[in-house]
C-alpha cells in the first residue's frame, strides 16, 4: 500500500474508521474515500457494487458495523445479525468483483467459544459454544471472516480478517445504553463528578477478565498487515487463513478497570457491581503472537490510553449531561 494508493474506509466516522483516517492522513496518504451512510447505505448490495465500480479502491478497510454493549445485544439480536451479515456480504464480494488488491475485515473476540482456552489462539474459531449474550453478532463476525476464507480460497483474493481485543479510544461511543465497558465507566464516572450521577452501577461481579487495546494501537497494526507481501503474511499466518488476533498481551478484571478510571478521573465514588445482571465470559485474552512475528507491538498502556480517552471526552462531549438527563427521565 503506498501513499498515493486508492484507500476505501468504510465507517470512518466511528472508533476505528476514523483512527484510520486521522493516522493516514498524518503519514502522508492522499487518496482516501469515505462515506457517511446518508450517502452510501452499504447493506444494499446493488449501490455498494456501483460505488465500487465507480471509485475502484485498490485497498479497503471494511470497519463499518452495528456494535454494542451487552444490553443492545440482548435487546436488539435481530439487528445485529441481520445488519451486520448485509454489509459484510455487499462490501466483500464487491470488493472481489472490483479487483481490490488487499482488504482487512475486522471480526470480534466475542466470535470465539465462551469456554475457548486462554489465551485463544486463532485455531480455536468453531471449536465451542459462544457466549449467549452476544451469539447473533458474534455469528455474523464469523460468518464474515469465513466470507473473507472462502473468496481467499476460491478466487485467490487477499482478504485478512482481523481479531482485535476490546477496543477503546478517541471517538468512542459513550452512550449509556450501547456503549462497550471501558466507554460507559468513564462516562458514570465523569457524570459522578459533575452531580448528574448519584453513584456507578457496573453489571456482574467485577471479577470477569478483559483485555484492551487502544485503536491506534490496532490501526498501526493494520498498516502493517496492508503494507507487507503476501508472502510474508502466508509465512506466519496462511494456516489462520488469513485471521489474525491483534491485542495488547494482557488483561485485567473489571474490578481492576473501574477502580483505575476512578483513580485517573479523580472520582469520590467507589462503584458498585451488581453480580444479578450478566457478566459475559470469565476471560477473555488473545494470543498474538502471529503479529508480533510479523514485527508489530502495542505501544499504549492501559493507563495512558485510558488518559487520551478521557482527555478527549472532556473535550468533545459538551452537552453529554443534558443527553443523560433526558435519558433518565425517559
């Protein structure tokens, strides 16, 4: 992938699309080609073959999905399935009739069994239960990378799937109701320490474990796996088929998280876990030691990413308090 390359970003108002284009940008590449979904709805199929006819990206980055916490999974199953199968199916064969030279899907660590050993190693896709909550998205992540498989296989395309660990960062979404662990606790704790909480509820016990990434971390990761030869890549990762977790190495409890943040916002409230609401898996750690063979590492610690993060909120999320009122009175 070089600079002046054709670069499709799909999603790239969200976590990972617009890391992508923020980090691009900086190094210097000068023909990136987003979307908003007003102007390109990538579950219709006929529309997104014409985009691609159109504009004939030679790389794409496919981040565009339906994401959320445990809550929207439970409640919104049909959605998260559904959405998520339609954009996968329309963006990747597309981009196999466009003749795209390398594209990256981005799968789910939630797409491995909820009892998988820890830590889960690329092999273990298909070898268990998956965990109940999170089963509809979870499906349609796998179905997705074993899209990316069998166009691989059959066409000979170069359609990498990658497996991140649980991200967070700049852009971020920090809704209440849908949000992802990492985002909601520095929401509860912001909002504790500008009166509009009374106190920090996070479900389940605390003592299930997670590992996080910060999504710089991921895209320089991506950057990577665009810019090497195929060869290169076949090397450490053609028995994956191409899917490769992407993580930091380790992982704490949400116990441990929530009492970090709080240290780091400088909250007077201790939360409270309430181990009635559902909690996910016990663990869930990666191995990566595939892209680190390929020469990437993490270069964010959990605590300074959780500080770029909330130096970001605090900055772009006027107005979040009086979102937060009128979502309690609802």
């Amino acid at each position: 992938m070089k600079k002046k390359d054709k670069i499709y970003i799909s999603g790239h108002r969200g976590l990972v699309g617009s890391a992508l284009l923020r980090t691009l940008k900086s190094e210097g590449y000068t023909n990136l080609i987003t979307r908003t979904h007003n102007e390109l709805d990538l579950t219709d199929r006929s529309k997104v073959e014409d985009f691609f006819k159109k504009e004939k990206p030679e790389y794409v980055f496919l981040t565009a999905a339906k994401v959320g916490g445990i809550l929207t999974n439970m409640s919104r199953p049909a959605e998260f399935i559904y959405t998520n199968l339609m954009i996968e199916t329309s963006v990747i064969h597309a981009a196999y009739l466009s003749g795209v030279k390398r594209l990256i899907f981005f799968g789910s660590n939630c797409a491995y069994p909820k009892e998988s050993p820890q830590p889960m190693k690329e092999e273990y896709l298909l070898s268990g239960y998956l965990e109940p909550t999170s089963e509809p998205y979870a499906i349609a992540k796998i179905a997705g990378m074993k899209l990316c498989e069998a166009y691989n296989l059959q066409y000979g395309t170069c359609f990498i799937s990658v497996i991140p660990a649980t991200l967070y960062g700049p852009n971020d979404n920090f809704d209440l109701e849908t949000s992802h662990v990492l985002s909601a606790l520095i929401r509860k704790f912001h909002e504790v320490n500008q009166g509009h909480l009374d106190s920090i509820v996070v479900w389940g016990s605390g003592n299930q474990r997670r590992e996080f990434l910060y999504v710089d971390d991921l895209v320089d990761a991506c950057i990577l796996l665009m810019q090497l030869d195929k060869s290169t890549l076949e090397s450490v990762i053609k028995d994956s088929h191409f899917i490769i977790n992407i993580g930091s190495g380790d992982d704490a409890t949400i116990k441990d998280l929530a009492f970090l943040i709080r240290e780091l916002i400088g909250a007077g409230k201790e939360p409270i876990f309430d181990p009635s609401k559902p909690e996910g898996a016990a663990q869930k750690i990666l191995d990566i030691s595939r892209i680190k063979k390929l020469g990437w590492q993490r270069k964010t610690s959990l605590k300074d990413g959780i500080n770029r993060t909330y130096a970001w909120y605090q900055k772009f999320s006027k107005g979040t308090a009086d979102l937060l009122c009128q979502y309690k009175k609802e």
